[in-house]
C-alpha cells in the first residue's frame, strides 16, 4: 500500500509540475496567439532585408479548395538575425538564409492557409483579411513591428 501511495504521490506532483511549467514558462500554449520571439525592434524600410518564400501550398479548410502562393516582405535586420536567418545571405537570394527558420515560415503559412476557407479569401476584403494574418504571424516569428508590407506576387486558390 505505501508503494501505491508514494507512486501516486510522484505522479500528483509530476502533473502539478508540468501544468505549472505551461502555465509559467509558456503561456502561448494556452492561447492561440504566440509569443513574440524577440522585443519591438524598429522597422526602417532603408535598412529592411527582403525575404521571398515562394510556392507555400497547402489545403483550405474546405475539402476541395487548395491555395498555392508566393509570399514577399521585409524584415528589421536584427530581428532577421535574432530568429537565425542570415541578412546577407537573405539579401543575395530567397530565403532568410537558415533553412530552419523558412521552415518555421512555411509551415506558419500552411496552419494559417489551412484555417482560412475558399470563402474567406473570395470574399470582399478577404484578401486583406488574409494579409493582416499574414502579418501578424510573421512578426509572431520575428517580433512586433519587424515587418513591412507583404506582398503576393503570385497567389492560385482554387
């Protein structure tokens, strides 16, 4: 009996100590919103460094609907650096320049494209809509007001 108590014990508190280090070390498991990676670092259009991520395919939310586009904008330097990605390699091609950190951009970019509906993004003001998340996932990634305009250069949903 006192082996019983004494594993159930170490479980109690196993449980405690794990739902005290989601609740306490990461709070943006609770919440759909994510922590910034890094504090506000100024965004200026001079010095941003411009990343190209091209051909982000993924499924809508709907059955048969899929989404297929490239995604372009610019990023504050040190928040660039801060997340792993390199500025001057990120300058010289597409990419951030750390194979990781696209990897973390693309796969943002698919769990957002495959919450977004063909509806939504045919809607009027849906494209901009879908921008805005855009945006907002990125600078989840880089850091609040890192990020300039995004653009689509080239965007299929069908």
């Amino acid at each position: 009996m006192r082996k019983v108590m004494i594993y159930l014990l170490v479980w109690i508190v196993g449980i405690a100590m794990g739902a005290g280090g989601i609740i306490y070390l990461e709070p943006s498991m609770l919440s759909k919103a994510p922590a910034p990676v890094v504090e506000s670092l100024p965004y200026n259009p001079q010095t941003a460094v411009p990343i190209t991520e091209s051909d982000i395919e993924s499924n809508l939310s709907n059955v048969n609907h899929y989404i297929n586009f490239t995604l372009e904008f610019s990023v504050a330097p040190q928040a660039l650096t801060t997340a792993g990605g390199s500025a001057t390699a990120a300058a010289g091609g597409t990419g951030t320049g750390s194979t990781t950190l696209d990897a973390k951009i693309r796969n943002a970019m698919i769990n957002l494209a495959r919450s977004s509906s063909y509806g939504q993004l045919t809607s009027t003001g849906g494209l901009s809509t879908f921008k805005e998340q855009v945006t907002e996932v990125l600078e989840a990634i880089f850091g609040p007001g890192t990020i300039g305009q995004v653009y689509f250069p080239s965007l299929m949903t069908q």
